[in-house]
C-alpha cells in the first residue's frame, strides 16, 4: 500500500469514527434536568419564532404548511419575513393554534432589514437602507438587522452608523452554521436522520462577532436584539423551530384575538421585553431577569437610574450546571451557578448568558436591562431617535429647473409604456405655479422588468462638482416610489449608454421635499466599482417601472423646485 493510499485510509477511517460519534451522541442524548423555582413575576413567556421564509420567496413549504409546523413544533407564534413581499398577509392571523405575524425581509445595499409587525405594502420598500428604515418606521413596524455578521459578504451589515430604534439578529442560523467547522458539519448532516434537532443544535458555532456587535450597539443606545431561524424548508421547519426560539414576555397569555395579541408580541420584541433560547437544548420558558428596588421591578427592555439598592437577579428553571454570567457594556463582571444576584449601581447596558456545559451557543441570551439616567439617558433616547422623515436640505438650493417658463424635462418609455407628453402642467400652490407631471401607464411587466419603465428625463451636460446633492419636491396621487438617477457620461465609451446612479423617494398625496446627496447615489450595475464622476454628467432621470411600483401599473406624479444644493 502506497503512502498516499495510507494517508486516504486513516483520512476516511476518521471521519467515520467522528460521524459515528455523532450519531452515538445524537441518539443518546436527552435534555438535562432542570431545577430552580419557575419565575413569580406576573409575566408569560410566550414562545415563537422570527425570519422564516415561505413559497412567497425562496422557501420550501407553502405558508399553511409552515403554519402547521410551527403548531407540531409548540410554537405561539411565527413571524413569516419573506423576501420584499408581504404576499402570506392573508395568512395573518390565528392558524392551527398559531398566531402568524406577516412582515418582510427586506433586501437593501447595505444588507437586509426584517420588518415586523407593518400595516399592508401599498408601496414597495426602499432598496437603500435609509429608505427601508424610514418605510418600516412609516408603516408602524419594527425593524432589525438581519444576519448582520454573515460570513457571505453579500448578507452582511454595513449600516451600522445609520439612526433609528432599529434593533439586529444576535442570533442567526444561517450564520451560525455557515462558520461552522467541515466537520461539524459532516457530523450533523450524519446525525440528522437519528435526531435532527440535536444534530442541528451541535453544529453551531460560537455567535461571538454577532454579540460583539450588539454590545457596540447598546454602548451608544438602546438595541433589541432576537433570534432568527432563517428557515427555508430544509432542514425541516419542524426541526429549525425546535431548536431556536424568542421567548417574549408578556402581562397576560395570548387572548386568541390577534387584532389584539400580534401588537402585543410586536411591541415585546421591538422593546427587546423578551430573551432568545436554544430550545434544543432545553426547555427554556423558566428563565427571569429583572431589576427590583424595593417593591418595583424592572424586565428586560426597561430603563432604571442606577441607585445603592438597585439590584439585578436572574436564575429559574435551569438545567443543572448552568453557569449564569452577567454582563455590563459588553465586559462580564459576574457569575453565579444556577442564579445571581449583584448590586447595580453604576449605570450601563447589563444583559446575561446562560451558559451549559459542552456548547458554544448560550443556552440563554438575555435582552438588556438599561440602567442609566439625566443627561446619558436622554443622550441615549436621542441616538435611538428615528431622524425626521423630510429633513430640509442642507444649504439654500441652486435651482435647476423651477418649471415657470418650460422644462427641459421631457416624457420617455419603453416601446409598451404609456407617459403624457404634457409635463408642464399647474402646481396648485399659488398663481401662475407650474410644476413637472408624469402620468404614467406601464406596460406588462417582462422577464427582464428592466425593459419596462416610464420618466422624465433631461438630457444635457452638467458639471455638479461643486453640489453636494439634488433637492425637490414631489407629491403623487397614490404612495409610490420613484428612481433619481443621474446619466454619467462613460469615459471609455463617451458616446455610448451612459451610467446610472440612482436612489429612490417615497412619494404622498401631499407636497414634500426630499433632498438626495449625492453620496447615496448608487451604480445600477454591480459592474461599476468607482465613484460618481459629477463633471460627466449628461442626464437627470426622475422615473417609474416595475421593480418599484407593482402592483401599481398607473398613476400620476408632479414635481417642482428642481435644484442642487
């Protein structure tokens, strides 16, 4: 026998005993003991999970389907996030038991947004996540950052300066599994037909740049994080919903009513009232952590001022040897068997870890308690303030085109697009106003939606070096979204088809001005890897097609003030 065949045989002999291995531990095993009292606090932990994904997008199984996995799996809730769609709505409700909640993964150039808890999309979602943020906060919903450490570089989180109460995924499947070991792998996928949920849980890896992230977040201001299956289908859902799930807490148990209890669970996971489990492990609806001073109680998601007798408690039902770690600002700074209990006099971002011997996944991970007061805490309210939705630009605008005597904007389509040739119509907003319009009828929409748009467009050079961005204003006769984009003249082809940069508004019933810096343009074509050049500028576009506005397929919208500032 050759060496080489040697090195084969041990190689292959390896993995079989590490599989078998595997399979010996996923059959044998059996959930530890718990001990401890359950918690008296007068709140029901009330279990469900967030992120999964349906037929409406790239899952597996049709919405009743997951439904009726979530219900065998002993879940009270599902949040279904299917990709830029909220098309299970009518599955909205109570379904075998279950409250589903319909929101939507959003996807955004500086990664994906989950929305929960949103009225309808009557209009689609920004694709910049400024838009996305301001459009969920517009809808009533609560939105977070979606597997915001992914090892694939086109999942992850880039936005991490942006403003808003948006919270983040601390914990993802996807990505957990993602940087998971080979052989990990290879162990659970041979383990998975004895005990799929124990072999799932076991390839894990450690979420600790997720976490690092999060504590960044919440030095700066209050963050809610949660746990997200990113379940597809396969493995199972009936698997993936037992082995990670939010418990939120709640000041009664579901009524059965979901016009009242989908609000409730919102509200719990948007304040971050609620912690994030690795059910597979065990069962973890037993688990407490408050603040108590005197007779008051704080849970998770509040903010208390730090005092000599505040004190911070955390335990329940857990399994025997759990380690409890306490964590302030992201350092721990205690660690108690079973429980804890410790002073809390300086102010900060505590949270805790349940932690079980043999697994790089906290069997627990607790939402914070915010302790802090005066001048930090309203510093901390601030920077999780959403920034207001219609800032006014920046300086004095340069105008470009104010509509009174023509425009150089004229009405462009595709071959099966209808636009109104008349643009300079009346603004309404005093004598002798006038204002851009474009009334649109769209075409069918075609495999490549690309083809299919309708705009106004100016084409002439402009240098706008010395800008910082366009500012205008615009109201519509429906909630639309409508492309910005400038032509740039291509230096290897100057008389080609020029480059597109472009950003998006939402648009309403009312006049309102948008102001777009530059900066936030972005190259429609993945292929441009370089800046905007603003002295090759041929074109200004304001423009509607499918990607932006199915269903909507007519409508009217008017513009005026056209400038830079």
């Amino acid at each position: 026998m050759t060496r080489r065949r040697r090195r084969r045989l041990l190689a292959g002999l390896a993995v079989v005993m590490a599989a078998a291995l595997w399979i010996v531990a996923a059959v044998r095993w059996r959930p530890p003991p718990l001990d401890g009292a359950a918690p008296r606090d007068g709140f029901v932990r009330v279990p469900g999970v967030v992120h999964v994904h349906t037929t409406h997008s790239d899952g597996a199984g049709a919405p009743e389907r997951v439904a009726r996995a979530a219900r065998g799996a002993g879940l009270s809730f599902l949040v279904i996030t299917d990709h830029n769609t909220d098309a299970a709505r009518p599955l909205s409700g109570y379904r075998d038991g279950v409250l589903v909640m319909v929101g939507a993964e959003i996807s955004t150039h500086q990664g994906h947004l989950l929305g929960l808890g949103m009225r309808p999309l009557t209009f689609p979602l920004g694709v910049d996540a400024r838009n996305a943020l301001d459009d969920v906060h517009h809808l009533g919903g609560a939105a977070f950052a979606a597997h915001p450490t992914s090892p694939r570089d086109d999942l992850g989180w880039s936005g991490w300066a942006l403003e808003g109460s948006w919270g983040l995924e601390v914990l993802n499947l996807d990505s957990l599994w993602r940087q998971a070991s080979w052989t990990a792998l290879l162990g659970a996928l041979a383990a998975y037909p004895f005990n799929a949920v124990r072999a799932l849980a076991g390839a894990l890896d450690r979420p600790r740049a997720a976490i690092e992230r999060w504590d960044a977040l919440l030095r700066r201001r209050d963050a809610a994080g949660v746990a997200g299956v990113d379940a597809h289908g396969f493995p199972s859902y009936g698997s993936v919903f037992r082995v990670l799930r939010n418990y939120v807490l709640l000041g009664a148990p579901l009524s059965g009513e979901a016009a009242r209890d989908a609000p409730a669970v919102r509200g719990a996971l948007a304040r971050g009232r609620s912690y994030m489990a690795l059910e597979a492990v065990a069962p973890a609806g037993g688990f407490f952590f408050h603040a108590v001073r005197g007779e008051e109680t704080w849970q998770m998601g509040d903010t208390v001022a730090p005092a000599p007798d505040l004190r911070l408690r955390a335990g329940g039902r857990l399994p025997r040897g759990a380690r409890v770690e306490l964590y302030r600002n992201g350092k721990r700074i205690s660690v108690g068997q079973g429980a804890i209990e410790v002073p809390a006099a300086r102010p900060g971002a505590y949270r805790v870890e349940v932690r079980l011997p043999g697994w790089d996944v906290p069997w627990i991970l607790s939402n914070p308690i915010y302790v802090y007061a005066g001048i930090e805490r309203a510093a901390r309210a601030r920077r999780a303030a959403w920034p207001p939705s219609a800032p006014p630009p920046p300086a004095p605008a340069r105008p470009l085109d104010a509509f009174v005597a023509g425009s150089a904007l004229a009405a462009e389509s595709d071959a099966g697009t209808w636009v109104d040739p008349d643009v300079r119509v009346a603004s309404g907003r005093g004598p002798g106003g006038a204002a851009a319009r474009l009334r649109f009828r769209l075409a069918r929409p075609r495999p490549d939606p690309s083809v299919v748009w309708g705009g106004l467009v100016e084409r002439s050079r402009r240098d706008l070096s010395g800008d910082r961005g366009l500012v205008f204003d615009v109201r519509s006769d429906g909630v639309y979204r409508i492309w910005v984009a400038l032509w740039e003249e291509r230096r290897d082809d100057p008389g080609g088809e020029p480059d597109w940069w472009q950003s998006s508004v939402r648009t309403s019933t009312g006049w309102r001005r948008h102001a777009i810096p530059f900066e936030r343009l972005y190259p429609s074509s993945a292929n441009i890897d370089r800046e905007l050049d603003l002295r090759r500028i041929v074109g200004l576009v304001f423009y509607i097609d499918p990607r932006t506005d199915d269903p909507v397929t007519e409508g009217t919208v008017w513009l005026d003030r056209l400038g830079a500032y």
